[in-house]
C-alpha cells in the first residue's frame, strides 16, 4: 500500500502538469511512450497464450501515429476531422499490413495469431492513446482531459477501498474475484460527484489555472461554453462504466495468461497496462463526445 501510494504521489503532478503546460508534441511523444510500452507488457502477455508476437512491426507502427501527431501542431492532422481519417485508415490499414509480415514466418500456423495479437495491440492501446492527444487539442481540451482522469481515478479509488470495506457480492468472480458490486456502485456515485463538481466550478478553475500561467486561454472552459450538466452527469456515467469495464477486460486478458500484473514498471500499482487499462476504454468515449459536439 505504501509503494502504491509514493508512486500515485509521484507520477500525479507531473501527469496534471503534462495534460495542463505540455505543449501538444510533448504530450504527443509522452502518450507514444506510454503506448509502447503497454504494447510491450501486452505483447508479452499474448505469449502465454502460446502466440509469437510481431514485436517490431507493431511497435514502429505505432509509433510512427505519435510522431504523425507531435509533427502536427499547425497540421490539419489535429483537426477533428482529419484526426478521424487518419484513425480510420490506420485502423484499416494494421491487419493487411500484419498479416502481410506473418507470411514471412517460416511456420504460417503462426501468422495469424500474430498479426491479430498485433491488430489488437493497435486497437485497444494507440489509438486510444492518440485520442487523447487530440482531445488534449480540443477547445477547453486540458479541462476536458483533467475531467476524463479525475472521473477514473475517483471511480477507481472508491472501487477499491469500498469493495474492500464493505463489499459482499462479487461482480465476477471468474475475472475478477476481488470486485464487488458494492465497489462499483460507489465508483459510479464517486465518479458523477467529482464530474458534477469540476464542472460546476469550471469557469473559476479555468480562470484560476489562466491566471496562474498553467493553461492557455482556448484549454479552459468561459462563459457560454459550460456544458449542460444532465449531459454531463450521463456522460460521466457512461465514462465510469467504461473505464470498469476497461478494468475487467485487462482482467480476462491476465487471467487468460496465469499472471497477477501485466508488468512491474510502477512500484505498487504493477505494469503500465494495469494502470491504463481503465482509461483506454473511457477515452475514446469522451473523445467521441467532444468531436461530436465540435463538429456539429
């Protein structure tokens, strides 16, 4: 519990300070390294389920959508629409350029599992990860993103100590034999309260950071740009029971594997996948509420 909370207390401030100071490319390069390396944990994981990964092909490959996106600060790469395409081909373009690599192999039985394992690492980790930097590049993006954490990270943290506290009955035992329902009422209840506050008070607080010289003016949230709050209250419900859903599939994924944590990157808290793997399934909902609301 100690290694836990001296990492939380550690990686927190320089992870505000990087949605709220960073420069777009410097968010955009970190995001990219973060991503590669829960590409790595999740890639050695799929081997205990007996596939050999395309480590190389996928690791480039992704990372050359992170320096698309850092080279992109007066691009129209960032602009929502663009950023759409971009997503979508090379989204298209992963399995046919995988599959092509594994011919190959000198032993086939292995190409496809391989080149599936490295679709889905694209999948379900970088371009998750590259909504974020776009999102981060949205008008009032650096609230937008301080939203999306603190909602996971309260939901997170009242999962826990609730579940632990007070929890009965399990959620699945299967998967996760520690997660109860109790906790995962109290993450939503958590979640909906600190969205309903940061919004609530999101015209003082982006005037406080403006003041203070941590966001520009376009990164926080004036006047007539307040969302309406029952949209925001369901969306951060919505955006709770996808990052508790997010928590059970790297769940399944480790279960399926036969180990505890997907790595040993952050003393206490276990790999990096382990402690992302919420928000990679709750950033892409936020990401596609705010590009809607821009592009409507």
């Amino acid at each position: 519990m100690l290694k836990r909370i001296a990492t939380a207390v550690v990686l927190i401030p320089i992870v505000l300070a990087l949605i709220l100071r960073a420069p777009v490319p410097v968010l955009a390069v970190v995001a990219g390294i973060v991503a590669l390396l829960t590409i790595h944990e999740f890639l050695k994981l799929t081997e205990s389920y007996g596939v050999q990964p395309l480590r190389w092909p996928t690791y480039l490959f992704s990372a050359l959508l992170f320096v698309a996106l850092a080279l992109s600060t007066e691009s129209p790469l960032l602009e929502t629409g663009k950023f759409l395409v971009l997503m979508g081909f090379a989204a298209a373009l992963a399995p046919f350029l995988f599959l092509t690599i594994a011919m190959r192999g000198a032993d086939l039985r292995h190409g496809y599992p391989a080149a599936a394992a490295s679709t889905f690492a694209f999948a379900y980790i970088a371009l998750p990860m590259a909504m974020l930097v776009q999102l981060r590049q949205q008008a009032a993006g650096a609230i937008y993103v301080l939203y999306l954490l603190l909602v996971v990270w309260a939901g997170d943290i009242f999962a826990y100590f609730v579940g632990k506290a007070i929890g009965r009955h399990l959620m699945s035992p299967r998967v996760s034999p520690k997660k109860t329902w109790e906790g995962a009422i109290a993450s939503v209840v958590a979640s909906v309260l600190v969205g309903w506050l940061l919004f609530h008070y999101a015209q003082p607080l982006s005037s406080a950071l403006l003041r203070w010289g941590l966001i520009e003016r376009r990164d926080g949230l004036f006047g007539l740009e307040q969302p309406d709050m029952g949209s925001i209250i369901a969306l951060t419900i919505v955006l709770n029971l996808a990052a508790q859903f997010g928590d059970l599939v790297e769940s399944l994924i480790k279960r399926g594997a036969g180990v505890k944590d997907s790595g040993a990157l952050l003393p206490g808290h276990g790999g990096m996948l382990d402690r992302i793997d919420a928000l990679l399934f709750a950033a892409p909902v936020l990401w596609f509420y705010v590009a809607w609301r821009v592009m409507q």
